[in-house]
C-alpha cells in the first residue's frame, strides 16, 4: 500500500506528497495534462518541441541544468500522446532547488528567436536520426495514421510533418506554453523523506504566486469503429520483411484495458510467450516478434509486430498469427498461462514501486487519470481479469476489419 496526502493552491495547482523515509533523494516529478493529442493538427510536434524548449532557461534562471548540477540533482523529461512529464531527483536537503526551477519555468520560459532555433534544429535532427535514418524508424508514422482518421492520435508526438517544427514561429509557441503550461493545467508529486507541512510550505512559497491561465479546451473527435481492413506496403531499406498489425482497443479508463494487456503478455512476455515459442522457435517464420498495448488514455491500439525469416512469404506469416489469435478467441489456453503473466505483472509492478522516482510518476499519472489512490488498484485490477473476459475481449479486439496492417518489402 502506497500512502500519500494532497492538497491544492488557490491558483489550482494540485500537490501529492509520498513520505518514503528508506530514502535520501527527494524526487519531484511535474506533470502537465497535455501532449500530442492537443495540438493542431497544422501545427503538430508543439508537445514534444517543448520537452526541449522547457530546458533552454526560464525567465529568471538562464541556465536549468546549472545549479541542479551543483546541487547534486538530476533531471529530464518525457512527451507521450497525453501528457508531458517532467521530474527532478535531489538530495533531501536541497530540495528547495526543484521547487524554485520549477516554478519558474512553470511562471514563464525565456522565449527567444535565437533558443527556439536551436531546439527546432534539434528536434529536426532527432526526426532525421531515429524516424528515417534507422531501419523500421518509419513504423509508427505510417502505422498511426492508417489506423486512426479522426483522432489525434493519428500522428506520432514528434509531429505529423517535420516541416510543423521547421515553420514554428515565436508567436505559435508562446500560445502553445501560455494554453497549456499552467498551474491549473498541472499535477506535482514530491516523493521521498518529506512531509506534507515541508512540502506545503516550499509550494506556497514558490508556486502561489503564479497565475492560472486560460487552458485551451480539449475537443477530441471520436475515432468512428473500423468497418473494413487497411493495409499499407512500403519499400524501404531494411534488413528484412516486416510485419505491423494494429487492433484499436479500448481506453484506459475501461476494464477491457486491462484485459487487453493481459492477452499482450499471453502472446509476447518472454522467451516461453506463445509468438515466441511456436512462430520463432518451432516454426522459425519469424525471427523476432512481439505483442503490446499503445497505453494510451484515449482508445488505443494493440500491436503485434515481427520480422519474417528470409524465405517466409508475408501470407504464411500472417496466417501464422492469425492462428494465434484464434486460439486466444477460441479459448485455446491454459489457466496456468494466465497466472503465469499475472504474477509476472505484479513482481514487475511492486518492484518498480521500489523507486522513488517511479512512485512520484506513476503517482502523478493516476490523479490525472481520476485519483491517485489507483495507484493502489492496479494489481487488484489485474488479479480479477477471468479466462471468460480474456475470450470475450479477444473476439471484439482480433476481428479482420477492426485491423490495419503494414509491410515493409526489402529495396533490393
């Protein structure tokens, strides 16, 4: 059991405070509800360019790294599709050092011609380096938007378009930040050694002074139900013929979710996961394959994906799963393998709760998500998913037209 206090500021900045006393590190994690899901659809890439941005020095400290460093503190940052996370970890003693690094780029960046430059050159660098320098970099750019039409999941967090960060002005992401980087737009969790009258007290102080702003109302289409299959063939200059196959699945807030993550483990968790066992090693059709959830808040999508051996045909290998996936519809499967993946969950689940850090994050993730006491129910949640549930969800989830397909054919 993870026991935590809350509390808010008038400004409607919420606070969680985890006292974990087997620690000296202090971490303090920010999460702000927005990412890629909130941009425009012409202007897209904004969440992940500001994970960037956020770095490049606030209205009051030039340099963010500098005096964390000389503090002995750590940091840095991540953009998903829903939310833009940021965390510190320091000693218990100079914590106060987050608190004031952070206020002060929550209070307003050092917007500048020149800064917003350099981060642009360097997401463009990123987009060349890891989305089409790298064989399969491409997937999801392709994957995404030939499953989704409406939502804005359709595109990746690093954009729909590399030319969005290439044509971003100073004036788009101003409006970006002042929408959406704001207290009453932000949850902070402070976990270690601390109290909740210590950690009160350094909030007042730092973060009650800064003014709510206007969040841009968050309208989201609704992706419609897939009637008919897609499929996509590209030619690229990869090693191997590849498979991506993606199923939508329901939302986080949905009990399927969890169900849906559980039939991800029974197909892929592992070198004794029915993919890997009988396509890989009996078969030897594939050489690697895989199974797993988007985890998305929004529905998302379940995605299998592998690399064919060179003289398996992309027919064979897809009647191949198609042959696993029934088997799941059909029942085909042991209670043992269902206990097996739900109690490698749970070791997996406590041990990283054993983190500071991680229990700050996922902390933060839960009150956005309703409350932060889930934390507290994941594993219960998991525990109670039964064999009838997993067949039922699996006979919804593996339909033909609910799937978009991709296959990356070998240039030579």
């Amino acid at each position: 059991m993870i026991k935590f206090e809350k509390f808010s500021l008038d400004n409607g900045l919420k606070f969680i405070v985890h006292k974990d006393p087997s620690t000296t590190i202090v971490a303090f994690n920010v999460l702000y509800n927005v990412g890629s899901r909130d941009e425009n659809p012409d202007r897209t890439g904004f969440a992940h360019l500001f994970e960037h941005l956020m770095f490049e020095g606030s209205k009051n400290i030039p340099s963010y790294d500098t005096p964390l460093q000389k503090v002995g503190g750590e940091n840095n940052a991540f953009t998903s599709n829903d939310i833009t996370n940021y965390y510190i970890t320091v000693p218990k003693e100079n914590m106060e050092t987050a608190f004031w690094l952070e206020s002060d780029r929550m209070l307003g960046l050092d917007f500048s011609e020149r800064k917003l430059e350099i981060q642009k050159d360097v997401v463009i660098e990123e987009f060349n380096q890891r989305y089409l320098n790298q064989p399969y970099g491409d997937a999801f750019l392709l994957l995404r938007p030939l499953a989704y039409k409406v939502h804005p999941y359709l595109w990746s967090t690093i954009g729909k378009d590399i030319s969005h960060i290439k044509n971003a002005n100073i004036t788009n992401v101003k409006n970006f930040f002042n929408h959406h980087y704001a207290p009453n737009n932000a949850i902070v969790c402070v976990a270690g050694n601390v109290t909740k009258s210590e950690v009160r007290l350094l909030a007042e102080k730092w973060f009650s002074d800064i003014p709510q702003r206007d969040i841009q109302s968050r309208d989201l289409k609704k992706e419609p139900p897939q009637k008919e299959a897609r499929t996509l063939t590209v030619e690229r200059n990869v090693p191997f013929k590849a498979i991506y196959k993606a199923f939508h699945m329901s939302s986080k807030y949905k009990r399927e979710y969890y169900v849906t993550d559980l039939i991800s483990d029974l197909l892929a968790n592992g070198k004794s996961s029915r993919l890997y066992r009988n396509l890989v090693k009996n078969k030897r059709l594939f050489s690697e394959i895989n199974a797993y959830i988007t985890g998305d808040i929004d529905p998302g999508l379940f995605i299998i994906n592998g690399k064919l051996m060179k003289k398996v045909g992309f027919d064979e290998a897809e009647e191949a799963i198609r042959s696993e996936l029934k088997q799941i519809i059909d029942g085909s499967f042991m209670d043992y393998e269902v206990e097996k993946v739900k109690n490698k969950f749970e070791s997996v689940y406590q041990f990283s709760q054993l983190s500071t850090l991680n229990k700050a994050m996922s902390l933060s993730y839960f009150e956005l998500l309703e409350d932060a006491e889930l934390i507290n129910q994941e594993i219960d949640k998991y525990r109670s998913v039964q064999r009838e549930e997993i067949v039922k969800v699996a006979s919804k989830l593996f339909k033909t037209e609910n799937s978009s397909t991709l296959y990356y054919l070998p240039k030579n």
